[in-house]
C-alpha cells in the first residue's frame, strides 16, 4: 500500500525568473498548461507573462512587481501539478500556503481554474492599484524575539512562524527598514522576500471592499480531494467567498496544517512550488515520529527534469548508486579546482566578456566589478581574504564553463583545495552560480575577521609523521597543521609568535626550508572555530542538491554523501586541508588524468608529486560497501553531529546532542557555559553553594555574551533544609528569563521546581500546551525518574492555587505536561553518587519513560540521557548504544582552561588515572552518610573525611572522643582548635541563622556536626584558592572518566589542560566516538 502524497503549493517570496524554465522547453504537458493560463492574463493585461518569466531577465534578478509574481506562482504551480498527475503521481491532500491556497483550490475543484487564475490576476491588479508598497522579511531566530521587540511588534505583524527559529513579518517600507537595522545591529540574520507589497497585514485592508464584490456570485464546491488549510490549520470541507479574501490578509499556520494529518502514518510530502521552501519547512519543523518523505520538484537550482525523474522513482536512495556506477566508467578524468595562494593579478581575461551574464549577477551580489578586481585591482584588494575568495571563485567557475563548452563532457570525478572546493560542488550541481558565490563571499569575510596574531608556515623536506612527532615532543601545542598538500609539504597553523619561534626547532631537525607565509589569520585550525560556527548559522539558510558528479571532501578525502554537505563545508573551516590522501582517494579509484581548472599551476605541482612520491589509495572496505548495504540498509555513517536526537537538538537550539553539567561553586563558571553556548552546544552554571548576588551577576554576564539565541542552562540544586533557598534561586530565573535549568540532587519533586515550570506553559491557537521553561532532570533511581515522567502532583498544584502563586490557565497546564522535558541518568560520577552502573540504569529508565509515555500519551516524549564515567569514545559510543538521546559531560570538564577552580587542583588533575579516585561523606549531607565521589591521588581529604564520619557516628560529642584523636584532628587535620573553629561557625550563622546556634548549644552531637562539616567547606576553599600549603586536605568533586581521558589523549595536545578548552573537549570526543560507531558497525558487516 503506498503512502498518502500530499500536494504543498507556496505563496509569494517563492518565485523567480525562468522558474520553471527546463520543463517549459522539455515537458509538452507543462508547456500546454503554462500556454493556456497564459493566455487568460493576455486577455485581461494585454501582456504575456510567459514572454516575462522567461525572457531576458536572469534568474538572479529581483521578481517582485505582483501584477506579474501572483498569477505567475499560481500558473507554475498548477502546470507542474498536471505533469505530476500525467506521470501518475496524482494527490491525496492539497495543502496551500498564502495565495498557493488559491492552487489547492484548483485542484480540489473548488471553482474551475480558468476562474481561479481569472480571481488571482484581478486581485494582484486591485493590491497595485488601491495599496501602498510594502516589504516582508524572513527572521532567522525564535519567534520569542519578535514579541520581546517592542518595536517590531509594533510595527510590522508576524504572519508566520514556520519552524523555531523562522518567522516572517510584514510592514511598510519605513518600519521595515528600521526593523532590518536593528536585526543587523543584534547580528540577528534575516532574508528580504522579493516582494513589493506586505501581504497578510493591514496594508492590504483598502482591496477588502472591492475584491470582496468581484467573488460576488461565484458557487463554490465541495472540495474533491482533501483540502488542508494554512488558514485555520486544519482539513476543511467547504470553503467561502470569506476564505479568498483571509488566504492573504490572515496569517500562516503551515506547521499547525501538517500537524493536522495522522502522523502515526507515513507520507509523500511533494513541495510543488517554484523554490521548495515548504518541503524545507517540513524538514527543519515537523514533530513527526514517522519517517516521511519530503521532495521539491523544482528549486531555483534547476535541475528539474532530474527532480521530477527522482520523484517519480520514489527511490531516492538510488541516487549514490548512479554515483557509483559512473565510478566505473573508463577513461576516468578529474577537475581540480585551486584555493587562495593562486590568485593573480589578470586572471580571467576574456572569461568575464564571454559569460558576461554571469559576470553581471557576479558585480550585483559582491557590489563591485569582479572584472576590475581580477584585471586591474586599483585598490590592491586582490589579496585580501575577503576579496581572494569571491574573484577565485568567480575565475575558476567561469573556466570549467568554457572546457565544458569546448569538450561537451563532464568529468568523472571532482575535487578542490579549500575554498576550489566550492568550485566542484557547483560543477556537480549542489547549487548555482550565485548561490556558490554567496556561500563564498560569507565564507571570505568571517575568515578575514580571524583572530588577530595568527600565522602559518610551510614546511618542506619532512612528512606528517616526523612533523607530528615534533610538534608532540617539542610541546608545540599551539600549532595546528592546516595542509597537507604533498608528502613533504606540510602547512602549519596557529599564534604567529609561536609559528615563528618553531622556524628553529624545524630547522634543528633538519628539514629542508621552514617558510612563514603571509597570511591573516591562522586558517584551518582550531583558531577558525568562531568563523565555523557563524557560517554553520547562514547555512541554515540554504537546501543544497545531491551531486551529480562526485566530488571528494577536502576533510575526510573520500566522496561526499549527500547528506554530509553543509557538515563538511562547516568542518572544512577549522579542518586540515587532506589534499594529498585526496588525490591518493582519486587514484586508487582509477581516474586517469587529473586537470585543474582555474589560473595558475599549484595543484598541477602538488599532484605530479604526490603522483610520483606515493602509492595510490585502494580502500577494501569501500569495494565491500555493496555488501555492507545488502546486509545493513538502514546504515549511514555517523558524524559527530548526528549523534543523539535530532529533536533534542532542535529543542534547544544545539548542533551537538552534548551538555556539560554544572560543578557546584561555580567551578562550571560563565567562561565555561559561554564557551560552550558559542560553539552550538549547552552548558550549565554551577550554582551550588554560591550566593544569591553571585548567581544573579553570572545571569547577566552569560545572557550579555550569549545574545543570539545561543543555548545555556542553570543548575537548580535541592536543598533539603532549606527550601527557601529554592524559591529565591526560582524568583531570579523567572527574573531573568532563564530557560533551562539542571534539576539536581531531587528525591521528589517540590514547590520552587512546580512554580518554575508552571510560568513556562500556555497555550497555542490550537490548545497544545506549550513549554518555554524547560527541565533536565538528574536521576539515578526510578522513583525520582517516575515524579518528573508525571505532570505535577495535585496536592502541589493546589497548595500554588492558595496561595496565589499561579494562576487557574497555569494550573491546567501543568496537568498536561510531564515536570521534566528530559531526564539525565546518571551513573556513578564524580561529586554525589548513588554509584549506580549506567548499563543497568539507562535501560531501566528507558522502559519506564516508554511507559509513562504509553498511559499519559503525551504530545512530545521525554528524551532521557546519560551521565556519569563519559570521558572516552568507548564510554560515550556505549551511552548512545544504550539508547541516550544526549550525553552530559562534567569530571573531564573541570581539568580545562575555563574550569573555575585552581591551577593547582588543575595540575594535579592533568596526572591522575582511572584508580585515583575515592568516595568520601558529602559535607551536605553529612549526618545522612550520603557519598560523594572526590580526588585521591595527592591528598588526604578522602581519608580524614570518612575517619570524621566513623566518629560521629562512634560519639556523641566532641568531649567523648578519645584525647589521641581529639589532639590527631585539631593538630593536624583542622590545624585550630574545636572552640576557635566553633567561634567560627556561631560568628558565620548568628546574624543569618541564629537558629542553629541555639540547637547545638542543646545538643552535643548537633554541634560536633557543625564542627566536623566545618572540615568539608575548608576543603574546598582551599582547593579553590590554591593553597599550596593545604594540598593535602583539597576536596575535589571527580569521577574516574577523567582518568580515562587523561590517558586517551596522552601524546595528543589534549595531554596538557592548558590546551583543553570545553568545546576542543567535547568536538574530540563527540568525533571520536562517531569514528568509533562507525568501525564497530562497519566490522558487523563487512567480511574482512
């Protein structure tokens, strides 16, 4: 039985010159549709849109005059949905968003099409004729912005928000304008729609009257398929005159609209649009536990022959087959593209007269002449980062397109160096010209913003391994290797100071030329990390095409997949350029003749080097991959970033299902979450044990630095004698907007935790509840995980109503929702510990989340992760295994640059292994015996700890202990008295908690408590300060899974935590463990 197919039809913004041109000059059907419509405008304007759409003006060029775009979007749309019909794909829904709603009327035989294109023009003729002009954006982050910016709520109204972190307003021109300011000013990005009214806003208003008389008279049937509306967001069954007048004043509720059909099956998603924007749409926001299919059949990349063929197959996996098959044909030829170091004053010549179309769209998206810059550079720009990239670019393209034009035969196989990288991906067809040269012109401007002071070299004489070794034995861990272009040419990356101190070291080992190059930036190393990110984010703006031809990565030096493009070109940034194993790769898949194409000779060089210094690169496992697919077809090779939940990350805005946990005392400091924040992933501030005035300080100083829309959480630890502590530490969150917090140390769920998720709730349109306040819960026992499976106790719920600290909406709200959004199950770890083991006690709390999740039936399920010994590949490969959606991090943490505790501690931590810890009582829980897991080697805490806890509970009072161990503990382990450390203590609680005073004057053991924890809280304020006399009584929270990472990356520049930086700790981890799945897997399935 197949699966239901469903229609989706854009509206404006969607639209462009030529759209649809290849299947208006290769398909009969869509060139008669196209025709006839056609003519219907001729009869009404005098004008034929067909001779507008495809004439002269090129594909790049601005489309947004509405007496042509709005009959044009619905002429297109309605042609491509007949060629689609006479192939056989016919709809079983029709879903429209703005005026496409107009084209699922069509198809549904609302009114017959002649009189809904008939409707479409009248209409766009009215918009030109009675409203003033207006302006849309795309606004690329959470849509709580929107209402947080007064403002922009003021002037403009948001007419969609199609997925988290995408929402469109509409507004004047003026206001419009102010609003695209203050976006630029916030770095907030943002896409300008091509179109020159604000539809679905008031702006619109003066047509209402008249277009409402020219629908007068007109019979509307009963829709014949399946109508689903992005007005009201669900399937209707009759539409009204009303309804033609709402599809472009009212606003979209396109996420709401597919929510509507039953998910529990699996669908054909068709995006018959010019642009495939819904089909994107669906891909980044649909909440759908089946796996659907989602196609475009035509996007602005062209190639709509192809996309139609695809569809037809209904086989999209075919696609890397068609690429394997060409592998086979002989006479293999490569096209190398080069990278910066190339370029040249005089480049191009002819190239830009020649193709001057190209050249042109080349000047309107650089705003300048790319001919002039290439030819004459009269500002000497031409080696400036910025510039370098865009004109190489332009160059290299340009030049494939004449071989082409003079062979007529594309290449087998592609491949580039860096930025000529890009250069192959348009030769394959992944996108067009000016979409390439966009993604380059970014590219080249954050590169040109890289750290300042940094600096490369190129080494030559020497190969990777020797260059390895000295950089390992010398401690260069600074220094990066950025390429690795020839067997004995090596570039280095990193400080300029440090890459022009190593010229000695090199040149002591005797290689034959150590060369600074004159570069601005350290590029391909880890110092191009912020570049990375910031380019991860425009990608999210762009879809790409599956290649057409093979192209090798630069990274990895193997063939890309499909879904592996945007990843690579992020990676590619901070990432060692592998151009030698890449033309290896080539050569063991027996390409013939590699060429490069673009100016210069660079590559040519390397490759008859690498030619004749090395052995071609002959992969067995590759030759296997038949089998492997025969074997394992659900198989696909895992990266670091599509490790855990993808909803997960989507939720909270992450690249990597990765979270640091919060260290008490803010040992996980500002620096740390920050840190993390940037490079796309979430930490937690350690609030334990911290004042009120300091946690509120680290509030604003992360929310200053993490300002656009980067994740970041607070720890809400339990107190269990002192609650108040946690409603004041719940007031500021709510203060300050917080909106992820760590719940910690729970048996249960309480007030403070209730009240932070109940002002997180409401209600959408459609009465789903909604959660901005979000919960991660720690747990290690299954009574505690059940409580926050389960919405909010009722008894709690009732108390909050008494007193009036929630209202009757939020009360009902919390009765909907589960108390955590996820569940972090932690395994014997460092600080406190119920030492449980993680392969017991993940599954266990899998079952129990699937459970819960069958009786309460939920909306969006619990996601449960792990925590606890994660410090190694192995460790974290066996948490996904498990079944964690996301792994949390923290022993590991604490030994990095941004830890908040002493160098000293940090010293000490750099050297232990995996049995250099112990478990000692937790000062906080002293009296319960509660263990906390702490630092052995060096110390004496664990020891004179646990000796303090046998005596309370051997006596009770100071005064019944023996005289030898009342001497042993002043004189050597408190180094004061018991009446001094007292006086202490009572000068400490008096003003602020008088209360405890009173008791231990009372009661003898009471006191000999406050004596003994007083120890605890020495501890470790001097393990935090540094004490270097009291080294040997430093308390610190640690769990073996540092130990175990010390020594997996002893040898690497991870060895010295001055080198360790969270996100350097987590990427090397995350890819390590992928690398690992990835061998394992491939080891079950590939016979060797």
């Amino acid at each position: 039985m197949r699966n239901p197919v469903v229609f989706m039809y854009s509206g404006q913004g969607s639209q462009y010159y030529q759209m649809g041109r290849e299947l208006y000059e290769f398909n009969s059907t869509f060139c008669r549709c196209m025709n006839e419509l056609d003519s219907i405008f001729q009869d009404i304007t005098g004008q034929s849109l067909v001779d507008i759409l495809y004439g002269s003006h090129r594909k790049g060029e601005v489309f947004k005059r509405t007496l042509y775009t709005h009959p044009s979007i619905f002429m297109v749309g309605y042609s491509l949905s007949q060629v689609l019909k006479e192939r056989g794909i016919t709809p079983d829904y029709v879903l429209g968003t703005s005026l496409g709603e107009y084209i699922s009327y069509a198809m549904a035989g609302v009114l017959n099409v002649e009189e809904l294109m008939t409707i479409t023009v009248q209409q766009a003729m009215l918009i030109e004729d009675k409203c003033q002009s207006g302006e849309m954006l795309t606004v690329l982050t959470n849509h709580d912005y929107y209402h947080q910016n007064t403002f922009m709520n003021r002037n403009s109204e948001m007419v969609s928000v199609n997925y988290e972190n995408h929402f469109v307003v509409s507004g004047g021109i003026p206001n419009i304008a102010e609003i695209r300011d203050c976006l630029n000013s916030n770095n907030i990005p943002f896409i300008k729609l091509p179109v020159s009214h604000a539809f679905h806003s008031a702006l619109i208003e003066p047509i209402k009257v008249p277009f409402e008389q020219l629908l007068k008279g007109k019979k509307f049937k009963k829709p014949q398929i399946p109508l689903i509306s992005s007005l009201s967001g669900q399937i209707v069954d009759r539409i009204s005159s009303s309804d033609f007048w709402d599809v472009i004043r009212q606003p979209i509720h396109f996420p709401e609209a597919i929510r509507s059909l039953d998910h529990r099956k699996k669908y054909m998603y068709l995006d018959v649009g010019p642009s495939g924007t819904l089909s994107n749409f669906i891909k980044k926001g649909i909440n759908n536990d089946a796996v659907s299919l989602s196609f475009s059949a035509m996007t602005p990349f062209q190639h709509e022959l192809k996309n139609l063929d695809n569809i037809i197959s209904l086989m999209p996996q075919r696609k890397s087959n068609q690429l394997q098959n060409r592998e086979e044909v002989r006479n293999m030829i490569t096209y190398v593209f080069p990278g910066q170091g190339s370029q040249h004053k005089g480049m191009g010549g002819a190239l830009f007269d020649e193709y001057s179309d190209l050249t042109s769209e080349a000047d309107d998206i650089l705003g300048y002449s790319i001919k002039e810059l290439c030819l004459e550079d009269p500002q000497r720009r031409l080696n400036k980062t910025e510039f370098t990239q865009p004109a190489l670019y332009v160059v290299n393209a340009l030049s494939y397109l004449k071989k082409l034009k003079e062979t007529k035969q594309k290449p087998t196989f592609l491949a580039g160096h860096s930025l000529g990288e890009y250069n192959a991906l348009f030769a394959a067809g992944v996108f067009d010209f000016g979409t390439g040269l966009e993604l380059v012109k970014r590219r080249g401007e954050l590169m040109s913003k890289a750290p300042a002071g940094g600096g490369m070299a190129a080494v030559i004489g020497i190969n990777r391994e020797k260059v390895r070794h000295i950089l390992i034995s010398n401690e260069l861990t600074t220094i990066d290797i950025a390429n690795f272009n020839a067997p004995n040419q090596i570039i280095l990356s990193g400080p300029k100071k440090d890459i022009d101190q190593a010229a000695r070291i090199f040149e002591q080992y005797g290689v034959e030329r150590y060369i600074p190059l004159n570069v601005s930036g350290a590029f391909h190393s880890r110092y191009m990390r912020e570049a990375a990110i910031s380019f991860a984010h425009y990608l999210d703006m762009f879809e790409f095409q599956a290649p057409t031809i093979p192209v090798v990565s630069n990274v990895h030096a193997r063939i890309y997949e499909n879904s592996d493009i945007k990843i690579n070109l992020i990676d590619q940034i901070s990432s060692s350029v592998n151009w030698m194993d890449s033309i290896r790769y080539l050569l063991g898949k027996g390409t013939t003749h590699i060429e490069e194409i673009g100016p210069g000779r660079v590559l040519t060089k390397l490759v008859d080097t690498i030619r004749s210094e090395t052995e071609p690169l002959i992969l067995v496992e590759e030759e296997s991959k038949p089998v492997e697919r025969a074997n394992n077809a659900q198989w696909k090779e895992m990266k670091a970033l599509t490790l855990g939940s993808e909803q997960f990350k989507k939720d909270y805005n992450l690249r990597y299902a990765y979270v640091t946990g919060s260290m008490y005392r803010g040992i996980a400091s500002e620096q740390l979450v920050i840190r993390m924040g940037r490079a796309g992933m979430m930490g937690f501030f350690g609030t334990g044990g911290l004042k009120l005035e300091r946690i509120e300080e680290a509030i604003i100083n992360i929310q200053s630095q993490l300002s656009n829309g980067e994740s970041y959480g607070m720890n809400l630890i339990h107190t269990h004698d002192n609650e108040a502590l946690e409603e004041t530490n719940v007031d500021l969150f709510l203060k300050y907007g917080v909106r992820h917090i760590e719940a910690s140390a729970y048996m249960s769920v309480n007030m403070p935790l209730v009240r932070y998720r109940a002002k997180g709730l409401w209600r959408d349109s459609d009465g789903n509840t909604i959660i901005k306040n979000k919960i991660i819960a720690k747990v290690s026992r299954p009574e505690v995980a059940e409580a926050f499976l389960n919405p909010a106790p009722e008894r709690i719920i009732s108390r909050l109503l008494e007193l009036g600290e929630i209202t009757q909406e939020e009360a009902e709200n919390l009765r909907q929702v589960p108390m955590a959004d996820d569940l972090c199950v932690e395994a014997d770890s460092g600080g406190h510990t119920d030492q449980g083991v993680l392969s017991v006690l993940l599954p266990s709390m899998i079952r129990l989340r699937d459970e819960v999740q069958r009786q309460r039936g939920y909306r969006n399920k619990v996601r449960v992760g792990a925590a606890g010994g994660i410090g190694t590949p192995e460790a974290a490969a066996s948490a996904f295994i498990l079944g964690a959606d996301f792994i949390v991090t923290g022993s590991i943490n604490q030994c990095s640059v941004e830890a908040a505790i002493s160098d000293s501690v940090k010293d000490m931590l750099e050297q232990i292994n995996v049995q250099d810890t112990g478990y000692a009582p937790a000062g906080d829980m002293f009296e319960m015996g509660s263990k906390v897991q702490v630092l052995k080697k060096g110390v004496f805490f664990p020891a004179r700890a646990n000796k303090l806890y046998e005596l309370y509970k051997q006596y009770n009072s100071i005064e019944e202990i023996d005289p030898k161990s009342r001497k042993q503990l002043q004189e050597k382990y408190f180094k004061r008295s018991f009446p001094e450390i007292y006086e202490e203590i009572k000068t400490a609680l008096l003003k602020s908690n008088s209360e405890v005073i009173e008791k231990a004057e009372k009661d003898p053991k009471y006191k000999m408590s406050l004596i003994f924890k007083w120890y605890f809280r020495y501890s470790t304020r001097v393990a935090l300060d540094g004490d270097e006399s009291q080294k040997v009584n430093y308390q610190v929270h640690c769990g073996p899974a540092l130990g175990a990472f010390n020594q997996w990356v002893r040898g690497t520049e991870l060895e010295r935590w001055r080198n360790r930086h969270v996100d350097r700790i987590a990427e090397h981890l995350l890819n390590g463990t992928a690398d690992l799945l990835n061998t394992r897997i491939r080891g079950m399935f590939v016979n060797e």
